[in-house]
C-alpha cells in the first residue's frame, strides 16, 4: 500500500472517530502525493459536504470525474443537484430564529434534515430551536448528532455545557425539595408532640381572667406559612413571587425567612425559566404587555440561565412593539455590551442604529459602522444602514 493510500485510511478512521479536521488535513496531505487517489478526493469533498460548503465538494467531485473518471463523484454530483434549494431553506431559517419564529423555522431546518447536505449547521441549530422551545431531551439528541462527526465542534460543546447546566440546576433543586419536605415534616411531627404533652396542663385561669390585647399586635398579619409552602410545593412560580414580594422585607421569624428563602431558589433556578417561556409564547402571540411582565422577571431572576442574553433580547423587542423607545434602547444596549458574541447581536446593532437615527445620528452611525465591519456579508447592510453612514 503507497503511502496516500495509508494517509486516506486514516483520515477515513479519523472520521469515523469524529475527528473532521484531522480528516480533512489528511486527506490533503493524500492528494497531494497522488491527484490520483479518487477515494481521498470523494472524502474531502464529503467533508466540504456536510460542512455545507455546496461549490467546494461539487468542484472537487467535478475534478475527480473528469481526471479519474470516477463514477462515485458523477453520483455525487447527481445527487446534490437539489442541495442549493436545501441551503436557501438553511439560510430562510436562520432568518425565522432571528425573527424569534422558532416554529416555522424548526419545520424548515426538519426538511434540510432529511439530506446529509449541511449536517453541522442544521443539527446545531434545530438544537438551538428546541432549547429555546424548552424541550432538552430533543436538543440533545441534535447536540450528539454533531458531536459524532466533530467531537471538537464549538457550537455544539456550547450547546450541550447550557444543557448540562440546567440539568444540574434541576438535580440540585430536586435535593432541596427533598430536605424541605423533611424539615416540614420535623416541624409538623414536633408540633403534635408538643401539644400532646401539654394538653393536660392547661388551666382555667384562661376562663377567669381576661386577656389583655395590645391594639398593634392585633392589627398584625400572621405570615401563612402552610399556604406559602403549598405554594412552593406546587411550584406555583407566581405565587411564590408574590409571597416573595410582600414578605421578603416584613419582620418575621427564622422559620419564615427559611421558607422565603426556598422559595426564592426555586425562582432563581426553575421559576424564571417558566417566566421567560410564557413570555416568549405571549409575545409570538402579540400580548406584548403582559410578555414584559414575565419577560422582566426572567431578566432579574434569571441571570445565570441559558435564556438570560434571550430575555435581553426579548425585552428590546417586547418594548419596541410597545412604542417605548427608551426602553428598547436600554435593553438592546445592554445585550450589545454583554453579549457582542450571541445570537442576535447582528439584529441588535441593525436595531440600535435605526432607533437612533432621529434621536441621536452620531450613535446611530457608531452603531452603523460596527455592524458593517463586524458582520460585513450581513443582510441588514442595506440601504438604511448606507445612508446613515453616509451621513
């Protein structure tokens, strides 16, 4: 066996192990010792293939044909006649999610699944849509898919950290409902084995003598602590924000700053990840005043939860639907300031420059110029952005 032949062999086992880059250096490495090794040529262009890059593998193939006559590179061809409608799917997609139409996209991105055209970016993405629907088990799925193929993949290893975190969140506060159920029930057994043993000790010097009340103490509300803990129990994140609300600054005892603090976990590690959903879901359904209600929730609980930077977002859109300017501008200006790397960044800056434009033209052209030397091939590069550079 020459030495190309064994450089394809190991870049065949390399991405059969998930090693893609490996596999493309070698089969480099390959053809250049001999043009002639059709098999390494179909391999590069395979991996071209499920990179997505539809001109590079065709052109390999194309190459391969007409030097080798190699009638695995003229099916090949065959095959991808279809794959350019696939990609402008791929791209009307990524449109969709930017536009927070999650749905719709899902339904495009199911149909570029069906071909191994593009394989990377279409698993990593139908898992961003299904993490964003809240729905971990599927975006997993779509995670391991591409880690198979490219174990180093940095979108992906993104992607499944986020859902590792949120699984741990989850197993954390399933351990602390277990110890709340436990105090409670301490708690309760205690208090039957107190009045047990003073039952027999009461007097009647409660029927002969007449209570004193303090007008004030009267007037005090008694913090229900078995309704809050139901609430907790329940998990009725609503409620539990409420109770949190009215009693987090009252003078009570140890007992209740205890069960407050449950509650407030709860919130902070589940709650206000339910916040964000049914503010998403009343957004998309055009209820934007009640949507900033569950969406500033999740923006002020929320800060160490995988939808945070997309309650930023959300905020800024939410408030821009409103007509409330200024806080579409704060909320947009904070996702630019601590997330200039996250999804909606492109948009944001697209946003900010055009909220701006007739309130402040000299930021609207920071704003401008950042998207143009940042996302340079962006589809917000239009004539809008143009002339508020120009001006």
């Amino acid at each position: 066996m020459d030495k190309s032949s064994k450089l394809y062999n190991k870049a065949l086992k390399k991405y059969n192990n998930g090693f893609i880059d490996k596999a493309f250096e070698l089969c480099e490495k390959s053809i250049s010792l001999n043009i002639n090794n059709s098999a390494a040529i179909n391999l590069k262009g395979l991996l071209y293939y499920i990179k997505g890059d539809i001109n590079s593998c065709r052109g390999l193939w194309k190459m391969n044909f007409q030097l080798n006559k190699d009638r695995v590179s003229e099916k090949y061809i065959q095959d991808s006649s279809n794959d350019e409608k696939l990609l402008e799917l791929y791209n009307t997609a990524l449109i969709l999610i930017k536009e927070l139409k999650i749905n719709e996209a899902l339904i495009l991105l199911k149909q570029c699944e069906k071909s191994h055209f593009n394989y990377i970016n279409v698993n990593n993405y139908l898992a961003l849509c299904y993490i964003k629907k809240g729905n971990y088990e599927k975006a997993i799925e779509y995670v391991n898919n591409v880690l198979k193929v490219d174990n180093k993949n940095k979108d992906a290893l993104e992607n499944k950290k986020s859902l590792q975190e949120y699984s741990d969140i989850k197993r954390v506060t399933n351990y602390k409902s277990i110890i709340a159920i436990l105090i409670g029930i301490t708690i309760i057994f205690s208090i039957v084995i107190f009045i047990i043993l003073n039952r027999n000790n009461t007097t009647t010097v409660q029927d002969t003598q007449h209570p004193q009340y303090n007008a004030d103490e009267n007037k005090k509300e008694v913090f229900p602590y078995g309704e809050i803990k139901k609430h907790i129990d329940e998990k009725d994140f609503n409620k539990i924000l409420e109770d949190l609300i009215k009693w987090n600054n009252k003078d009570i005892g140890i007992n209740e700053k205890s069960l407050l603090a449950q509650g407030k976990d709860l919130i902070e590690s589940e709650g206000a990840e339910y916040f964000y959903n049914n503010g998403y879901d009343l957004l998309t359904k055009g209820d934007y005043s009640t949507a900033k209600i569950y969406l500033e929730r999740a923006y002020k609980y929320g800060s160490s939860g995988w939808y945070y930077p997309h309650a930023i977002y959300l905020l800024g859109t939410t408030y821009e639907k409103l007509g409330d300017i200024e806080k579409a501008i704060m909320y947009y200006t904070i996702y630019d300031n601590k997330f200039e790397s996250g999804d909606y960044e492109e948009t944001v800056l697209y946003k900010l420059s055009l909220l701006y434009k007739n309130i402040d033209i000299s930021k609207a052209e920071v704003y401008a110029k950042k998207l143009v030397n940042k996302f340079p091939q962006s589809i917000y590069n239009n004539s809008k952005i143009k002339s508020i550079i120009g001006n």
